[in-house]
C-alpha cells in the first residue's frame, strides 16, 4: 500500500491537470470578449453585400420568395440602410420588397467571358434602375471583372458608357482597388470610384490591429490618383473563421474589431463604404475554402454574431465542446484504462483534439471524400490515443501500432504536401496529428517494412518545413504550430522504434518482419 500511494498520488494529480487543461483549453477559444467600439442601440451601417441564398443554395439553383426576403429585411432593416446585390439573376423581387422595409439598393450586373449572360444581365439592370429609381441608388456595371481576367479594361469602359447613357442612377465598377491603379482609363465611364478593401487578402496580408491604416492609404491612394471621383469602398470586411494568412488571424473577434474601427474610421473620415455580408455564404468554401464562407454580420441561419455590438467569442459552442471533451475523456479513460499517468493525459488531449476535429469537419468538409478523409483522420487520431494508453501494459500486436501510426505518418504527408504546392485555401491540421506525433515519438515504427517507408517520409517532411515556413512566415503561428508537429513526427519515424520491456524486441522476429500487417 505505501508503495502504491505515491502512484495513485500522480494518477490523481494528472487527473485534475488534465481536468483544469481541458476546461481552460476550450474556455480560452471560447470566452466571450469585449471589443471597443460597439455601435450604439438603434445606429445603423451604410450598407452591406447581400444574397438571398439560404442552406444548401448556390449562385447555380436557389429560390427566391417574397417570405425569404421579408424575413431577411426585417432583420436587416434595423441594422442597415441599403444592401448592395452581384446580379440581376433571380433578384427581381428585391428593390420591391427592400422598400417595404425602407432599404435603398446598391445594384449590380454580372459581367462573365458568356456575351448572352451579360446582355442579359446589362438589360434587367437598367430596367430595375429605370422601374425603381426611389430604391435603386446607384448601379455596378460588373463585380471584380479585371481581377479574374475575363474582360478587359476597354470592353468594361464600353458597358459602363452603355449603362450611363441609360439610367438616372450614378454608374461605377468595383474591384480590388489596385486594379483601379492598373487601369485608370476605366474612370472615364464612372460616375464614382468603387473599391474593395480586404485587408486579409492582400498579397502582403495585415493583421487586424493595423488593418485600417492599411485601409485608409489605399483610400488616400485612389483618391490621389484619381481626383474629382468621391470613392465608394464597395466591399471591406474580415473573415470569422478559416486558415490564418502571415499574420492575418480570422475569427469573430478580429472580425469584430476591424468593423467596429472601421466604423469608426469612416464616421471621422467621411467615407462611403459597403461591408462584406449581410449574411456567410457557406457555398463559397467550395471556391475559397473555409474562409471564403464566413464574412457575414450574422450567420447563414440568420443569428447574430456579434460582430458590431456587445461582447463577443470565437466560439460561441465552447461550452457544448468542452462537455462533449470531458465525456470523451471519461470514456476513454473507462474503456482503455491506461496504466501510466502520461497515457492518461494522452487521452485527456486526444478528446479534446478529437472533439475540435470534429468542430473543423463542419467547416472545411465540403464532399464526401472530404468527409471521409476528415473522418479517416479522425480514427487515426484515436487509433493513435490507443497506443499510448497501452504503452507499459502488454503492447499492441505490432502490425497493428505499426499501422496505426505508419498510416496517420503518411496522412500527414499528404497535408504537407497541400501546404507545401497549394497552401492558399487549406488548413493546418494542427490538433489532429498531436497525438500521433506523440505517438511516434513514444513508441515509433518498428517492423522493418514501416520503419524505412517511415523514414523515407520522415526526411521528406523535414525537407518540406522550410518552404512551409518560407510561405507562411514566422508571423503565422498556425504554421508554426503544424511545422512543430510535423517535426515531431518526423523525428519519431526517422529514429525508429522505442523498445520497452513490454514491447517485442527479440532479434529472431526480424525474419517475419516484412510481412507485417497493414503495410501499405
């Protein structure tokens, strides 16, 4: 008994650290925060790019009713004063209903490579113009054309000058407004200069605490070069959630604080200005990933994020994830019983990183591949938790660690290898893979057949986190993280097997070694 009393002594205490990690883990993503500048009760935004498209409609198939769009104005009524719309596609019904609810509109046509589709569109925009000229207080001739290349500069000054000729309303075309610089002669078929600002995609991205200075030089750059033109920033937001850019962090805080000192800016300084969105258009991860859905004041089911008042969290369900960590803890701990306290923290984090994959399945999930290779992940991780909750017990059959952790190492790989060629819309897995770098670094491969596929990968990725980190830079942190990781896997492959007395390592069982099960 006394010489089991200090071990149940530690058990105990890892069990309380591993109780007060988790609690504090997901009460640190999640707690709620105050963030200056919040609007006051009844004060309202100039404007905001909106789309009627509810769950599980795109651009492609969606319907638009009388009820949806009342539904939305009503809301959006008592935050802003206009809305801003891309096209004219299926959006006949909005400047009747927006003036039901005293909501001007900010129209746009869709100008594609397609001559029919942007006749089309070029048509229904100067009839909505000329029908409601009470609602519609200015047109868009084109969204972002010279940025994606399918018209050039002189072809857009000619549909512009169309459309000038043909409405009362004052004529403009947004893009990024360095695109404005590249092309000055289009200002001669604008009524007003409209430019977007996005601080977060920059090719030299901002962080959130110098965004708006970098906004207002751009503002002072176009005005400069372009005097006589009063500016419309026709689009200025910051994503709430996705991958982080250098030093680029989304998330509804950071959110939150670029559009209440933006707000604040353009009061002092008397800009014009249309945020991105009303709503998140989670259709849009299929072209941008993750971070490409997830601009809007409230979410795609219409709830308040938070954004310009009160306080606000990155992770409004923290709670939920916490109880639903502290369970898979509990279960676990029940059903794998691990002997050495450090196995016991090992599944304290595997819960937790388990119950945040699961979070990050929701987001960046976009097909069922996606799905299943986020699943795969998943079961690896907590195949991976199993081999160390056995560790000091009579170990896994060794094809079965082996693969375990041999095939979490090449799931990395092929993340590397995303990060490494095609980084712009992918995620670091960071909390999927912890656990399997422990375990690698724990235990390690050790059927011959594993160990030199291993290190074979393992020296790859050690070769690959340079250019990783080149990429990204020292300033993103989420990248710096995952190079830890894949380091840490890495390692453990390249040195090999970690022989305990429970573990095989009779000499005589190398001759069966290349049969090992699981090998891929």
């Amino acid at each position: 008994m006394f010489l089991r009393s200090p071990e149940m002594l530690l058990r105990a205490g890892v069990l309380f650290i591993s109780l007060c990690a988790t609690v504090l883990f997901w009460w640190g993503l999640g707690r709620p925060q105050e963030v200056p500048g919040s609007l006051a009760p009844g004060e309202r935004l100039q404007c905001a790019s909106y789309t009627p498209f509810r769950e599980g409609e795109t651009p492609a198939a969606f319907t638009v009713t009388r009820e949806k769009l009342r539904e939305d104005f009503a809301l959006l009524s008592t935050h802003l004063d206009c809305i801003r719309i891309y096209s004219m596609k299926g959006m006949e019904l909005i400047p009747e209903v927006a003036r039901e609810y005293g909501l001007g509109v900010i129209a746009g046509a869709w100008i594609s490579r397609d001559d029919t589709d942007t006749e089309n569109e070029l048509r229904l925009l100067e009839e909505m113009a000329d029908r409601y000229p009470d609602v519609v207080r200015a047109v868009l001739v084109g969204n972002e054309v010279l940025l994606r290349r399918e018209r050039t500069a002189a072809q857009l000054l000619a549909y512009m000058q169309r459309v000038r000729d043909r409405v009362e309303q004052p004529v403009s075309y947004g893009d990024v407004w360095d695109f404005w610089m590249q092309n000055p002669s289009i200002v001669e078929g604008a009524d007003f200069v409209t430019i977007h600002l996005l601080p977060y995609w920059e090719n030299d991205p901002t962080p959130v605490d110098r965004a708006i200075d970098a906004v207002e030089h751009a503002h002072e750059e176009i005005t400069r070069r372009f005097p006589g033109k009063s500016v419309l920033v026709g689009e200025t937001g910051w994503p709430s959630e996705g991958r982080r850019r250098e030093g680029s962090q989304p998330g509804r805080v950071s959110e939150a604080m670029f559009i209440r000192s933006f707000v604040s800016r353009a009061k002092e300084k008397g800009w014009r200005y249309n945020l991105i969105e009303a709503f998140d258009q989670p259709w849009k991860r299929g072209q941008e990933g993750a971070v490409g859905g997830y601009w809007g004041l409230f979410d795609a089911a219409r709830q308040d994020k938070g954004v310009v008042r009160g306080p606000v969290s990155d992770l409004p369900q923290w709670k939920a994830c916490m109880g639903a960590s502290l369970l898979g803890f509990a279960l676990f701990a029940l059903l794998l019983r691990p002997q050495r306290p450090a196995g016991l923290l090992a599944l304290a984090v595997a819960a937790s990183c388990l119950v945040f994959h699961i979070h990050l399945l929701g987001l960046y999930s976009r097909s069922l591949p996606e799905l299943a290779w986020f699943l795969g992940q998943g079961g690896l991780l907590a195949g991976c938790a199993l081999v160390l909750a056995r560790a000091g017990r009579p170990a896994l059959p060794r094809g079965v660690s082996d693969a375990l952790l041999g095939w979490s190492l090449v799931l990395a790989f092929a993340e590397v290898i995303g990060l490494s060629f095609d980084a712009r819309y992918r995620h670091f897995p960071v909390a999927v893979f912890i656990v399997p770098a422990w375990a690698l670094l724990a235990v390690g491969l050790e059927s011959a057949l594993w160990r030199a596929r291993g290190q074979i990968i393992g020296w790859a990725m050690v070769v690959a986190v340079p250019f990783m980190l080149w990429q990204e830079t020292l300033a993103n942190v989420q990248s710096l993280a995952w190079c830890v990781v894949v380091l840490g896997m890495a390692a453990g492959a390249i040195r090999g097997p970690v022989h305990s007395g429970s573990r095989r390592s009779d000499p005589a069982s190398a001759a069966t070694e290349s049969a090992a099960p699981g090998a891929p």
